[in-house]
C-alpha cells in the first residue's frame, strides 16, 4: 500500500509530466482558457492513461517486443476513440469546445511515455497509482493555469462571474502569448520549488551523515 | 483557398496561436539546422498523410460505415509513413538519418500531423483544399521552428534573469514572438 | 522464421480485432445519441427565434441563387397558422479556425429576428464566444454578438466596429460571422419576397 503511495506522489509532484518532465505540452496549453475545459481534458487524459496503462500492463508477457509500438499505438487510440465519443454524447458542449485536442490525446507524450517506460514493465496494479498519480498531477496543473488566466482574462471562473463588475478583464491572458507567460512562471516557480526540496534533502543527508560520523 | 493558407501560416499558426506540436518545438531547436530539418520533414510527412488519409476516410471508412476507427486509422497510417521515410533515409540519405537520430520516429508523436489530418475531416475541407491546409500549416510550423531557433542562438549568448533560467526563458521568447504574430491578423480583411 | 513472423502477425491482428470490436460496440451505443443532439439542437434553436410559430416547412429546394460568404444549408419557412411569420436561414461559412454554422431568422418585415451560432471551430475565450451564453459585447445591455443582431434592419449597415459590435481580440471571427449573417438575411428576404410577389399563401 504504501508502495502504491509513493508511486501516485511521484506522478502527483516530484515527477509531474508538465512541470519536471515536460512531455504532453501540447494539448495542455491550448485548453486553459477556461477551467471547466482544464478539468474535461485533465479528466479524460488520465482515463485514457489509466486504461492504456492498465490494458498494457495485464497484457505485457504476451506483448512481443518487436511489435509493442504498434500495439500500444492501437490500445491508446481505441481508448481515445471511447472517450471521444462519450464525451461527445453526454457532454456535447464542452466537447466541442475543446475541438480537436480530444483526439490528440493518442498522441500525448505522457501516455506514449509512461506506457513504454513503465506499463510494460510493471504490475497492474502499481500501473494504476502510476496513471492517477500522472493523470492527476496533469490535471492539476492545468487547472492552476486555466484558473489564472481565466480569472484575469475574463473574470470568471469555470463561468461564474467571480470579479466584480468593475474590473475590467485583461485580455492578454486569454490569448496565446499570455498562455505562454503564465506557463513560463509556472515552470519557473516549479524549478525553485524543486531547487529547495533538493537543498532540504542534501542538508538532511549532510546532517544524517554528520550523525554517523560523530 | 488562399485565405485558408494565410491563416494557417500566420494568423492562426499552429505552434504560436495554437499551442500544438509543442513538444518537438522546444526539444528541437536548439540549432536552426536541426530545426530546419524537423520542420521539413514534418511538412513532408504532413503532405503525404493528408493525401493518404482523406481518400481513406472519404472512400473506404465513411462508405463502410466505420468512421469511429478514424483515430486508430489515422495515427497507424501516420506511424507507418513514418517508418517509411526512416527506411528510405536510411537507404538513400545516410547522412540526414544519423544527423536526424533518435527524432524521425518522433515525428509520429507530432501532435501538428494528426490534427492537420482530423480537421481536414471534421472542416469538411475538399480533397484539394485540404492539401492546401497541410501545407499551410507545416509552413507555419517551419516558420515557429526557425525562428524559436533564431532565438535560442541569442539566449545563449546573453544575460538571463536567474528564475527564468532554462525552460522559462524559451516560453517567455514564444510569448513575445507570438505577440509579433498577432499583428499578421490585419492581413485578411 | 517465417512461423516468427506469423506469430506476430497474428498477435497484432488480434489485438486490433479486440479494438475494432470493441469500438464498434462503444459507437453503436453512441451513435443515436449524438445525432440526435444535431437535430435536437436545430429544433430548439428554430422555437427559440420564433415562439408562436407552429410550422417549419422545409423549403431548402426552392431557395434560389447564391450569396457570397456563405453555403445555404437549409432553409425553413417559418408559419403560425398556415400563414408565413419569416423564414430561417441555416447557413455556414469559413471563420478564423474553421467552418461555423449559424441559424438566422428573418421576419416578414425584412428584420433580423435572431441569431443562434450552432457550431464554431474557433478558439475557446476568444472567437468561441460568439456561442458562449454569458459572453457580452455590450457589457451594460448585456447583449451577447449573436443577440446584438436581433431587430436589426437588413437594409442597416453591417460594418464590424461601427454598425456591429465585435468580440474583443476576435475580429477576424466577428467580421466571418457578420458576413455570414448579411448572406442568410438577404437570401431569406429574397425568398420572401420572391413568395409574396408570387402571391403565395
């Protein structure tokens, strides 16, 4: 159990796909313009993640080496197709809304990722802590950006006017450079976070060994 | 049609105003050459895989009646013309497959691909217009490509503000060029 | 080695069999209800720009000419009580990031009597707006760009920025939409007029 834990904070923060590994940019960006776009894709990415993930890892001892590009390729797209087409039957708005990134999830880094590096070679079930962990920590991040620059883009949040009337909404974040900006101090933020945790831990390592001499 | 292109390429560029094929935008510019290859190898594989999978959906699929295999289609006949082109580069041009390396199969992960080849779909663009969009829009992701590349050499060779060193300099770049990009929406009427 | 290959051959047309299976049954279970959502959509739409109308006869046939700017999709002649109330028009045209559709009514007395955008392919908080419900060009009327148009005369200006409102940092979006709007109505009034000259009921 705890293993299972330790695992979802990996995904969840000390190796978040946007943040510290910096795969699956490409449709994280272009939803964030409004939080409820944020969380259908977060949503479905790491349903399609947990399913390929889970998929892959009960299948892998008859999964041949040579061909397991291709079939991952088909597992990932089959999911993808599922919630494409759940999405576009039972939440029709906001599908469309989000265009063609559904689709584009087949694609996504992090699934491809995490499916050849760790899916293929592991239980099923740790695969599902890897996957939440992943899809969560995804999630999360795009709705930070999405809340931001829909906040002071347009006022609201997630649709509800949450600024008062007065306040005059700044464009700039709803379009694409101002995207960009958000996620360029994200980054930077996440850098400095990481450079403190790894301080901290070397003094704590500094600090074990000190003991252990003295 | 020349509206479409001019939209594609500059107005509504790909990488700048729509945030697509980030990925390999900011793994493969470090050096305008490597980039300049990226960017025409995505055009070709764009071009080729427009011409392949509209006759597929329109002729085979969509007669069928199988238009839900549209993505599992769509990303194999991409998969496919990729492994293709590794082959013949590693045949014919020996030396652009080693400078290429580990980036070729990269390409079919290239989010601006599979998006050119859905929304020729879903714009019900015609056979001819949708080579048009293909094109138009690996233009544009040439265009990004080169010049973040441009950028980068002039990052290198200057003074960076210490918490925007690394990633956040590049994004910060994107930003400003995308802000530059903006001004081509006075082009259509 | 050729039973190798076989073996392999054979794994991977399993799983894409597993696959295509599987979707087929994911589509047929959804197939119905997105269809349905189309037309659902279209009927609600057509009862939003005129509530005391009792009939929409299709007349797509008949509509004559064509318009620049936009692909006349369908068009309904609009009745209460046998007698004709306007018409709408379902037209579609290209917009920044793709084809939008749009549904215009027009009254007998050649005004713009709504607007409803059923589908755009633009960018989410940006030209997207135009089908976005609580999005207002007109912050004090609370007009939303589709709602701006309704009451407008076809004979008024459809400048964007001087006789329309656009939506903000979308003026390419707001210029395709306007376009498209000005063909319906004029293909609408055309129809219209063409029917009465005729003396039709």
């Amino acid at each position: 159990m705890n293993r299972l834990w330790k695992q979802f904070k990996q995904g969840l923060i000390y190796e978040n796909p946007l943040l510290m590994l910096m795969i699956g940019l490409c449709s994280a960006l272009a939803v964030t313009t409004s939080v409820s776009n944020a969380i259908g894709m977060g949503l479905a990415m790491t349903f399609v993640l947990l399913c390929s993930e889970v998929m892959i890892s009960a299948f892998r001892k008859t999964i041949p080496e040579s061909i397991r590009m291709p079939i991952f390729i088909i597992v990932i797209a089959a999911f993808t197709t599922i919630i494409d087409y759940t999405m576009q039957a039972y939440f029709p708005a906001l599908s469309k809304s989000m265009g063609v990134f559904i689709p584009l999830i087949v694609v996504n880094c992090i699934i491809m990722g995490r499916v050849e590096a760790f899916a293929y070679k592991q239980k099923p079930l740790i695969c599902v802590a890897d996957a939440l962990g992943m899809g969560l920590g995804y999630t999360w991040v795009l709705v930070g950006i999405a809340a931001i620059r829909e906040l002071l883009g347009n006022g609201t949040l997630a649709g509800i006017q949450v600024m008062p009337d007065s306040f005059q909404p700044i464009l700039f974040f709803t379009l694409s450079p101002g995207g960009f900006l958000v996620f360029a101090l994200f980054i930077s933020l996440n850098l400095w976070l990481k450079g403190r945790m790894q301080k901290s831990a070397a003094a704590k390592a500094e600090a074990k060994n000190q003991e252990v001499a003295a | 049609m020349m509206k479409i292109f001019i939209i594609a390429l500059l107005i509504n560029n790909v990488v700048l105003m729509r945030y697509i094929a980030l990925c390999s935008y900011i793994g493969m510019t470090g050096e305008v050459g490597q980039s300049v290859g990226m960017g025409f190898a995505v055009t070709f594989v764009t071009v080729i895989a427009t011409a392949a999978t509209w006759p597929l959906y329109h002729f085979v699929l969509v007669p069928l009646g199988l238009e839900f295999l549209k993505i599992l289609v769509f990303i194999l006949v991409i998969a496919s013309l990729v492994q293709l082109v590794e082959y013949y580069l590693k045949k014919n041009v020996p030396g652009l497959y080693a400078a290429m390396g580990i980036y070729l199969p990269l390409i079919t992960t290239n989010c601006a691909i599979l998006a050119v080849t859905f929304e020729n779909i879903s714009n019900n663009y015609s056979f001819l217009t949708s080579i048009v969009y293909s094109v138009g829009v690996s233009a544009g992701y040439l265009l990004a490509m080169i010049l973040l590349a441009g950028v980068r050499v002039r990052i290198k060779n200057s003074t960076v503000p210490k918490f925007l060193a690394g990633t956040p300099i590049l994004f910060v770049s994107t930003s400003l060029i995308a802000i530059a990009f903006m001004g081509f929406s006075g082009l259509i009427k | 080695m050729t039973k190798q290959y076989a073996k392999l051959g054979f794994i991977l047309a399993a799983f894409s069999l597993v696959a295509c299976v599987g979707l087929s049954f994911v589509y047929a279970a959804t197939k119905d209800r997105i269809a349905n959502q189309a037309s659902v959509q279209l009927q609600a739409s057509l009862k939003e720009l005129f509530p005391e109308a009792d009939a929409f006869k299709d007349v797509t046939a008949d509509l004559g000419g064509s318009f620049k700017g936009a692909t006349l999709d369908a068009a309904y002649l609009v009745e209460r009580s046998g007698a004709p109330m306007g018409m709408a028009v379902k037209a579609s045209g290209n917009s920044y990031g793709g084809p939008a559709t749009l549904l215009v009514g027009v009254g007998i007395d050649r005004r713009i009597a709504g607007v409803r955008v059923l589908d755009s392919k633009d960018t989410p908080g940006l030209g997207y707006n135009a089908m976005n419900p609580s999005y207002f060009v007109d912050k004090a009327t609370k007009k939303t760009f589709p709602g701006q148009f309704t009451g407008k005369a076809l004979t008024d200006g459809f400048a964007v920025k001087q006789d329309v409102a656009a939506i903000a940092a979308a003026t390419i979006t707001s210029k395709a939409l306007t376009g498209i709007i000005k063909a319906s109505g004029d293909a609408a009034q055309a129809y219209l007029e063409h029917t009465s000259s005729v003396g039709g009921n």
